[in-house]
C-alpha cells in the first residue's frame, strides 16, 4: 500500500510553483495539500526546501517580504506532522483522500499541544526550526520516502 498523488495535485502543484494560482485561496489545507505532494517527491529535508521556495515566490508574487510572513518551524512542523500520518494511515490516492483519512490535520491549533506560544510565536522560530517544547513531533525513518509505503 502507498499514497498517490491524483492528475489534480499534479496540476495543483504546478499552479503553485509557477504562481498561476489564487495565491489568497492558499489557506491550511492548500498548505497540506502541497506538504503531501512534496513528501510523496522528497525525502524531509527536501520537501521543506521546495515549499520554503514554493511559499517564497507565492509571498513575492503578494509583494510581502518573505521575512515578515514565512515562519520556519510552523513550515517544518506541518511537512512533519503530515509525514507521520503518511507514515500511520492507510493507502490514499491523492491529498484530498490523504486529509478526509486525517481530518485531524486540518485543525490549524493542533501545533499548540506541540508547543508553547511564546516558544512557537518567537521570531527565532520564525527564521529557523525549533523542536517542540511540550509533546514531540513522531519522527519516522527517513529511508525510503518516495511512494511513502505502509
């Protein structure tokens, strides 16, 4: 059993990348969506640099400087939480299925029982990744994340 990503994130992805896309729509679920195409691609680290430049060239396109809106460890923190329930879940064939499997996902407070406010809302989390500091994030091995397998 392994996650697909359908036609749709495909083009999805690709709307994003090239900002042919309504760069207001791209709310959490957006977010997780491209989190989830991006792990089926890319080990971990990788797929937090595509979407570190994905998000970089959506906040250009805004005019907003990337420094006062890109927020590393929330960056990080989503790319891992949505990791571990690839890791946990059953077979999906595409990100819509993927999020109705773990709708717990969508629940944008979630990082909250991960970490502290001050901690999370710090401008040294901002710029670079923080480990939580109230309940760990799963971590899983990173051997063969391509057509993450269950």
């Amino acid at each position: 059993m392994k996650h697909e990503a359908s036609q749709a994130d495909l083009a999805f992805r690709k709307e994003v990348e090239s900002c042919d896309f309504n760069v207001a729509g791209f709310n959490h679920e957006a977010h997780l969506r491209l989190a989830y195409i991006y792990l089926l691609e890319n080990p971990i680290d990788e797929a937090v640099e595509r979407m570190r430049a994905t998000i970089s060239g959506l906040l250009e396109e805004m005019n907003i400087d990337i420094h006062e809106k890109y927020h590393a460890t929330l960056t990080r923190a989503w790319l891992l939480a949505v990791h571990h329930f690839m890791q946990t879940s059953g077979a999906s064939r595409s990100a819509q299925e993927f999020l109705q499997l773990n709708p717990g996902l969508l629940d944008t407070e979630v990082m909250m029982t991960h970490y502290s406010s001050g901690r999370l809302f710090s401008d040294q989390a901002r710029k670079s990744f923080l480990e939580p500091d109230l309940d760990p994030i799963p971590l899983y091995s990173t051997r063969s994340q391509r057509g993450i397998s269950r």
